[in-house]
C-alpha cells in the first residue's frame, strides 16, 4: 500500500512541477508588522497542534491582521475538538484527488489568493499542502527547511529533523520581525 502511495505523490510533484513552471506570482519580501493579509497552512495531527495555531492566530488577529488557515487531517471524520470550533478549513481525504492534489473551493480560492505573506508550518511529507503552498499566488512564502529541493519558499527556516510548530512559529515571528525590507 506504501508502495502505491509513493508512486501517486511523486506522480503528484511531477504534475505540480510542470503547474508551478506556468504559474506567474509577483514576489515581495514583506514584515510581519507590514502584512496585512496572512494564509497559514498546517498539518492537524492531534488537539495540541489544532490549539497552538488557534494561539497563534489570535495573536495575529490581536495586532490587526487578517488570517485565512487551511489545514490537513489525514482521517476522513472530523474529530470532536474541531466540530465545536469550525473556525478553519481543513483538508480530508476526500477533498484530495487521485495525486493528493486539493479539489476542495476553499483549497482553490485559498491559492489564488494573493496574500501579503503565507506561513507553512506543515512538515515536509505533506504533499496536499506543499502542493497549495508552491500553487500559492501569496507575495511573501515562509516556511521550514529539512533538506529538500525545490522548496517554494522564499525564506526558509533551516530544521534538523521533526519541529515542533512552537519553535518554528517562534522562529518565523523573529526573523519576520527583525528584518526590514525596501
């Protein structure tokens, strides 16, 4: 079954190359105290990873930002926790096509929104969402690093291994902050 799996994701950034070489986006290093619009993507693999970008998102609403999250949920029943919020949308398994690509309008419009920054906190094995993050029409892409090429980053937070979202939050925040473009 493995098997099967790996053939239909390198099938799917086979496809998403191709996609990604016609796309057009217009770059712009941007501030986190600049932007205005932020899409975050993330990975909802437990009650705590649902909690920490709920944290993290009241915070950027607290300073004045607008946020859009899109997140991934492997399992195709929603959990209890997240039928009491609904305050994201979140990718099942049958919003994925054949090659893990997002079929859902939310996934959709989520990518063709120009965003003044786009914040990846997903790890690095999950296609559907490295797919929306490449496709991403956003100005400003951040995300991790592990090692991998053809990252559709624009700044990339170096990390050995498996991050806790926390510090990789954290670690965005800062270098967000602290640098100041023209």
């Amino acid at each position: 079954m493995k098997f099967f799996t790996n053939i239909r994701v390198k099938l799917g950034q086979r496809s998403l190359k191709k996609e990604v070489a016609k796309s057009v986006r217009v770059k712009k290093a941007i501030n986190l105290e600049a932007a205005r619009e932020i899409g975050i993507l993330f990975s909802m693999q437990s009650e705590a990873d649902f909690d920490r970008i709920t944290r993290f998102v009241n915070e950027l609403h607290a300073v004045g930002k607008k946020v859009q999250v899109v997140g991934l949920y492997h399992y195709r029943k929603l959990p209890p926790y997240y039928a009491q919020k609904l305050s994201y949308d979140l990718l099942l398994p049958g919003d994925l096509d054949f090659f893990y690509r997002p079929q859902a309008k939310f996934a959709k419009s989520f990518i063709e929104h120009e965003f003044d920054m786009l914040i990846d906190l997903s790890p690095a094995n999950d296609f559907p969402l490295k797919y929306m993050a490449a496709m991403s029409k956003a100005s400003f892409k951040l995300g991790s690093s592990s090692g991998e090429d053809d990252l559709p980053y624009d700044l990339m937070i170096e990390t050995s291994g498996q991050i806790e979202s926390d510090e990789l939050i954290r670690q965005l925040i800062h270098y967000t902050s602290v640098f100041k473009f023209k």
